[in-house]
C-alpha cells in the first residue's frame, strides 16, 4: 500500500490563493446547463468500478482526506476526546499493520469553537489540524462584526481551519460584490489559518448561483471551497460537486492556484466515497486526491470505511455497531 501524505495544509504545500480583484466580466460569463450536468452526474456511479487491492488503497485514501466532525448541540469534551483518538487511529491496528498503513490518520478533526482547546489538547503531536466552524454556523445570519470576531476567537483558541458560512442572500440576489467583500473580510480574520467557504449549495437556488458563488469565493481567498453545513434539507450532491470542481480547474487554469474541494453532508457509505473521488480524479486529477487539496466532511463514513477494510483483510463483515466513531 502507498504511505499517505502526513502535510495537511493546504498553505504548507501550496502557494496560498491570495485572490484576485473581482472580475464580474468572469463572473456573469459562468453557466450551468443543467440537463448536462444532471446526465454527466447520472452516469458516474456505473462508469467506474475499483476492486479488492485497488478499492482497499482508495478507501485508505478516502480516510486520510475525511475531516471527522461532530457539530452537535450535546458535545461534550468527552465526545471530542473520543473523536480525536479515533482520528488519530481510525482503523484497528492490526488492520492498518496488515495492509503496512501504520500512521495512518485523517485529515481534520471539525467541531465548534467551544471545543476547540479540547481538540487541540488531544491532537498534540499527532500533526491533525483542528477545524473550527465558524461565522454564525449554519445559518450565517448573526451581526457581521460578531461573525468577524467569532473566526478571531477560534483562531486564537487554536483552530488551524476556519469553515465559514457565506451569507445566501447576496447570492440569490446577485450581490456579487458584498459577497465577494464579506468572503475577503473572513479571508483577513482569519490570518494563516487557512479558510474554507461553505456555500450551503441547497439553498442557492441553481447550478448556476453555484457556480459564480464558487468563483466569487475563489477570487476573494478562499483556500477551500465546500458544498453544505450538513444542516440543510440537500447537502453534497455528485451535479453541484461537478460545478464546483469545474470552476476550481477554471480557477487554476487562469491564476495557477490550486483551491480545495470539500464535500459535506450525506456522504456515509464507502461506495460513495469512492465515487467522488474517482469523479475528482478525472476532473481535477491525481494531485487534489490529497488532504490538502481534497476533504470528505463527514462523521459516519469513516466507520463503514473501516468495516469494508476489515473484510478486506479478514474476508467477514462485522457489525457497524463495533465501528463507532465516540
């Protein structure tokens, strides 16, 4: 099996997207045709199928690039505690040490920022960055100031991820420019602790909202773009996912910066995971199948991932009940 990548930040690899000026020429010129997207997403699923060592090396893969996350409103430190040590040992020893992936970890652990100093604490030494949601999570409605000054408390709490929340109203309005300034103002707040921008993609409306909101977030900084807080009605889907992975090769291929995909929500079983990652693969290429480029938002699919790992080495399935996550 192939050894992982240990460098989670995207800053520490990469030249940091330090964004553009808004280019609204750019912006309007973006379109979804939908019918196409929903036809390219329909036959995804079926187009590729991985098999015995190569889907056992995918799913390793898939675990590294998991930010393991528990945003509920019962967490507790304990919770946390358990969450990052099974971050930091995500599948059972003696599974890792027969497929010779010893070290393995994932590639984030996600909580709110009154557990910050918990995950922090409990992460030494173990080079997981902690992630902290942040801007009024999920709706992103609170004052602004107070959204500013909630990323400068978790940052110096210790947060190495920021995951904010973009106002929707400016998109289903067509305010461009006040999202494109809030996103800069997150970017500011939040220093070296590199940003990802949730879109909450269910609620923009169109394909095509998805698009420019992915690009006005890119021009403005944003390190990470990701598809949903997990808290709405429709979260990850393979058609928006397709948008947005689009619009960061677009990205790419004019300012030569490299931006992050996150999907979240909805993604639990393994099956899925390798379909995304094979759909990155093909659009973006090998080097975003890293965990500085790629993150799965998840808490339950890392779970089924150490379930099909164990049959893969064992040849039986266990129960998921043995798998938990904390």
């Amino acid at each position: 099996m192939q050894t992982q990548t240990t460098t989670h930040l995207p800053q520490v690899i990469e030249p940091r997207n330090p964004g553009i000026d808004l280019d609204m020429q750019w912006v309007r010129a973006v379109q979804a045709n939908t019918s196409a997207i929903e036809r390219r997403a329909a036959t995804l699923p079926g187009r590729r199928s991985v098999k015995k060592d190569y889907q056992a090396a995918w799913l390793l893969r898939a675990i590294s690039c998991v930010d393991l996350t528990t945003l509920s409103g019962d967490d507790t430190a304990e919770r946390v505690r358990r969450l990052c040590a099974k971050g930091r040992q995500p599948v059972r020893a003696d599974i890792l040490s027969a497929l010779d992936m010893q070290g393995l970890t994932v590639g984030a652990i996600c909580v709110y920022h009154d557990m910050i100093e918990t995950a922090v604490a409990s992460l030494q030494g173990s080079g997981i960055p902690v992630a902290a949601v942040s801007t009024g999570f999920p709706a992103g409605l609170s004052p602004f100031h107070l959204r500013l000054a909630e990323i400068g408390e978790s940052v110096a709490a210790g947060a190495d991820e920021i995951d904010i929340v973009i106002s929707r109203r400016h998109v289903l309005s067509g305010n461009w420019q006040a999202l494109y300034d809030e996103m800069r103002a997150f970017r500011h707040a939040c220093g070296e602790a590199h940003v990802k921008a949730i879109l909450a993609t269910g609620e923009l409306g169109t394909l095509r909202n998805v698009a420019r909101a992915s690009l006005v977030c890119m021009m403005a900084g944003a390190d990470f773009i990701k598809t949903s807080t997990g808290k709405e009605s429709e979260n990850a889907t393979l058609p928006v996912t397709l948008v947005m992975i689009r619009a960061i090769r677009e990205y790419y291929d004019r300012t030569g910066f490299r931006i992050g995909y996150k999907p979240a929500g909805g993604i639990s079983k393994s099956k899925d995971a390798l379909v995304y990652l094979t759909l990155i693969k093909d659009e973006l290429g090998d080097r975003w199948l890293q965990p500085d480029l790629f993150r799965f938002g998840a808490s339950s699919l890392l779970g089924d991932i150490e379930r099909q790992l164990e049959h893969y080495v064992t040849g039986t399935y266990s129960a998921s009940y043995r798998h938990a996550m904390g």
